[in-house]
C-alpha cells in the first residue's frame, strides 16, 4: 500500500473576496504500515485533505495515488470499499435506528458485495461477534440493541470496528475523540492503537492533542495554510517534546507562539 | 354492522395493507414521503383493468407491477441524478402519470369490468360462498409479507435501511446510495400498483380519478397500525401495517353506517395522520409546560 498526493491544490469561493486555499500545491507520500498524526490550526486545510483522499471534495489540480491507481476521480463510496474514516461526530458513523449487529454487516458487506440478495450467514455473524468481543466493552452481548441507545463513546468504538473490519488500505480518522468525555477519549484512542498496529493499517489521524499526536504512531505532520509546515519520523521524533514541535514550526513559519494554546 | 360490509371491509384492508407495504418502504424505511404513489397506484389498476377487459387478468396484474415499478425508477432518478427535491419528485411522476393513464385506459376515465373473468374467477368456482375474494387476497399479502420479510434481511435490504437510517454512513461503507434508492422506490411503487391492479378487479372497475389521497390513506394505515403494535423490527412493521389497514377499513365501514356523510372521509384520514404526527412535539411541549409551572409553584 502506498498513497501519493501529487501537487494537490483545492480553492474554496474562487475569485471571491472570500478566496480560502483549502489545499495550496501540497504534495506527500505515505509508505505501507505508517500511522500519521496531523496536526494544525482550523482552516489549515487537515480536514480537506482528507476530503480529497476519500472523495467528499474533488481537488481543482494535481491527482491521488493509491497503490499506484489514479483515484482522483473515482467517486466516494467506489473509494470506500478500500478507504476507512471515521468522523468527529459519533453519530455519523452509525444507523441509529438499526441494531449493533446490523450495523457492524453493513460495514462487513464491503467485502462480500457480489452476492446482494444473500442474507449474512452464522459464520460471518460469528466473526462479527469475535471482532466486538476484541473491544472489551462487553458490546457483543448487545448485538440487537438499536445502536442509537448507545453512548457517543460506544458508538466511536464500534465504528472503529466497523472501518476495520475488513482491512482497509487506509484508514482516515478525522478527530474521532473530540467529542468524547476525556475518559471515553482516551479509552478509544487506546483502542485505536490497539486496532491499528495489530492489523498494520495504514493510518492517517488528525488530532487537536499535540501531546498524543507525538505519542501515537510514527510519523508526525502539521499542517499551515494548506501545506505541510512540519514533517517529523524516526529518531528526532521520538526525543521531541511539544514545546520542540512547536519552536520547530516557529522556526519554519517565523511566527512567534507562547504555548500550543494558539494551535488548540 | 352487516357481515356483508364486513366482509367488504376486510377484503378492502387486505387490498389496502399492500398500499401500505409501499408507502412503509418509502416513508418509513427510506424516510421519504413518496407521493408517486397517488399516481402509480392508479397506473397499476389501469393496466390491470384495460388487459382484463380484453380477457387477460393475470396479465394484467403482472404488467401493474412492472408498470408501478418503472413509475418508482423515474422519482428515484429524478431525485438522485437530476436533484429534484424528494416530494416535488414524487408530485412530478405523480401528475405526468395522470395523463399516462389515461392513455394506457384508452383515453377513457373508466373501464367497467362486470361480467369479465379476473383473478378471482378462479377461486369463485373452486371455493364459493362469501369469503374466497379473501381467501385469494390473503395468499397474495402473505406470499408478498413474506418476500418483504426475506429481502430486508438480504445485503441489499439491509443497504436500503441504512439509507433511510444514515445515507453519509452507507457513503463510507462503500454503498452506492443512489442506486439503493432506485430499488426502493421500484419496489416501493410495484407493490403499490399491485395494490391498485387487484381492487380495480375485485371492484370490477378502474377510474382515473382512484388514486387521489392514497398516500394520506397509506399513512393512516401504517399509524394505526405503529399503535397497535410497537415497530420493533422490520417483520412486526409489515405486520403492523396489514392490521392498520384492516382496522382502518372497519373504521372506514363503521362510519358509513352512521348519518355521517362519506364526503367527509377524506378529510377524517387527514386528522389521523396531523393528529398522530403532531402528537409527540405537542406532548414535548406539554410536559415542557407543566414542569416551567411546577418551577414558579415551588419559587
């Protein structure tokens, strides 16, 4: 697996006042096994490259790469069957009105699509119930509960196991512990780690938390105007501290911050 | 009540509960209120009706389901690939329908179908009596009760729930929402006209003018039924709306049995459905109210 965004560019309001460069010429390459933290103020464009890369928003110029295929133009829920992403809002990963278990074989039906009229069968419901069982959170014994009668932290958690269930080749996780409780947060990051090193997926994860940014994973990137101010891997991240990052980006952007306060 | 209208009012519900069936999948599983349905129920007793009068019942009830089906493809794809709003979709087929019905009537706004053979000819010699017309009608709300009951368990089923449900979250489960549509609403409106095929031929005739209110008439149907039975899952929904148009029907039946006069039906389905709509935001504010006055009494 290998993804490339080759010379990405993506302008909000055109020749307006409003004019926003969503994506200025971005260009980077992501190698198979690597989880990416990024991180970066509002409108520093995280959110819009993960729209391009899944197909939300069509990018103006450049193209996408994904294991050497041009992906650019191939509509949203083509890509889905290859792109994970979960959402900030944990009621938008989820049917409310449907049960645990139905929900979790419409995220497993990614993988057995030909055959459309079958119903799911004792062995794939089986798996299914393994894989929630992996959670901890004793959910596979609530398999027919409307998912909708769970907490925002449950339903994050099960929509962790739904992008993953069929291993993806990329897995986009849009700060998908903002609005959680600081307890449920770091319980699904946990998860999260567990998740994603177990399978080695391929991961690309926008976080406001500078210091999980640089405890997660093992490649850091943060973001500015629509570019990548700062790219950090290997060693020089691993001794780096937040108060480092954030001189390095000052150092790069010659811009004067007193603490991460303003990046939050 | 006479048995005679009893009997008239379950063979209407039975009738009426694949009615029903369709607007269950469009307002209550794809959560879009379809008003095709006024047109393509009438589409379907027409086809019914105009190829009985020339001697070919079955036919005739088949080419309603795939004429209805077509009529759900045009809304579907008028709200997916051309952006029409979803109940300006429904009103578009709905009104162009009109004069395609007419057409396929023969340009006559009625087909009388006395003294024709029809589906129920058949039954008529083998079993006799008063009830074979429902002894026919329930075979066919079973067999479709338990094809509705088999497909929504189905990948594809499911797919379609969810679009109703979540349609950003089938978009990043890799499922193609707009085609999911297209199949419901097909499915939706191919019961629909079948619905319309079998009363025009139990009625022994079809009038271009049936259709008005049947998506009103649907809904009350499916609310009545929603209080009699909780919408725990999908099989207890399609068994809830087969009871609510039954008891609708005898509701209906008892009131014609009153002075009351049936002019005013119409706008008695319309109170059902406003007052059962309305009712939880008006119990919302209601507690809402009760508990600011406990408020001020103990301040």
């Amino acid at each position: 697996m290998s993804l490339k965004i080759n010379s990405v560019s993506k302008i909000f309001n055109k020749n307006t006042p409003d004019e926003h460069k969503g994506l200025d010429n971005i260009n980077f390459s992501v190698s198979d096994g690597e989880f990416i933290t990024i991180i970066g103020g509002n409108g520093a464009g995280k959110s819009t490259l993960f729209n391009v890369i899944s197909g939300t928003v069509l990018c103006d110029s450049g193209n996408i790469e994904l294991d050497g295929i041009d992906i650019t133009y191939i509509p949203e829920y083509k890509r889905a069957a290859f792109i994970g992403r979960i959402f900030q809002d944990p009621m938008k990963g989820t049917a409310p009105n449907m049960t645990v278990g139905e929900n979790l074989i419409i995220a497993y039906m990614r993988s057995t699509k030909k055959n459309i009229l079958i119903s799911p069968s004792k062995k794939d419901k089986l798996f299914i119930r393994e894989r929630l069982s992996q959670l901890g959170l004793g959910l596979e014994d609530r398999m027919n509960t409307k998912i909708g009668l769970l907490s925002g932290g449950q339903r994050q958690a099960i929509t962790l196991v739904m992008a993953t269930l069929v291993k993806p080749k990329l897995l986009l996780l849009d700060e998908h512990t903002a609005a959680l409780d600081p307890v449920s947060a770091k319980s699904v990051l946990e998860l999260t780690n567990k998740i994603v090193l177990g399978n080695n997926i391929t991961t690309l994860m926008i976080t406001h938390n500078i210091t999980s940014a640089l405890e997660l994973g093992n490649r850091t990137i943060m973001m500015d105007s629509g570019n990548i101010a700062v790219d950090i891997g290997g060693s020089e991240r691993k001794n780096m501290s937040v108060q480092d990052l954030l001189d390095k980006f000052n150092k790069i952007k010659n811009k004067v911050f007193d603490d991460d306060k303003v990046l939050l | 009540m006479s048995l005679v209208s009893f009997i008239g009012a379950i063979e209407l519900g039975l009738v009426y509960s694949l009615l029903a069936f369709g607007s269950f999948i469009s307002f209550k599983i794809l959560n879009i209120a379809d008003l095709t349905v006024d047109g393509s129920f009438v589409l379907g007793a027409a086809a019914s009706a105009i190829l009985a009068f020339n001697g070919m019942p079955y036919a005739g009830v088949i080419a309603a389901v795939i004429a209805g089906a077509l009529a759900g493809v045009v809304t579907a794809l008028l709200q997916t690939k051309f952006g029409i709003q979803p109940i300006l979709s429904g009103i578009l087929t709905m009104t162009g329908l009109y004069s395609i019905n007419l057409m396929v009537m023969d340009g006559k706004a009625n087909i009388p179908l006395l003294n024709k053979t029809n589906i129920f000819t058949l039954a008529e010699t083998l079993i006799g009596g008063k009830t074979y017309k429902i002894v026919v009608l329930l075979i066919i709300v079973a067999f479709i009760f338990a094809v509705l009951n088999w497909f929504f368990r189905t990948q594809l089923g499911l797919s379609l729930r969810a679009t109703g449900d979540n349609e950003a979250m089938c978009k990043a489960s890799s499922i193609d929402t707009d085609t999911v549509k297209v199949v419901g609403f097909a499915i939706s409106n191919a019961i629909v006209a079948l619905s319309g095929a079998l009363l025009a031929q139990m009625q022994q005739s079809a009038d271009v003018n049936m259709g008005s209110g049947m998506v009103v008439i649907s809904f009350a149907s499916i609310i009545i039924g929603s209080v009699i039975i909780k919408n725990r899952n999908i099989t207890l929904g399609f068994l809830s709306v087969i009871i609510g148009s039954v008891i609708y029907r005898l509701i209906i039946a008892l009131i014609l049995t009153t002075k009351f006069p049936p002019s005013y039906l119409k706008l008695i389905s319309s109170l059902v459905v406003i007052i059962a709509l309305s009712i939880p935001n008006i119990k919302r504010k209601m507690e809402i109210n009760k508990l600011r006055r406990s408020i001020n009494h103990v301040s």
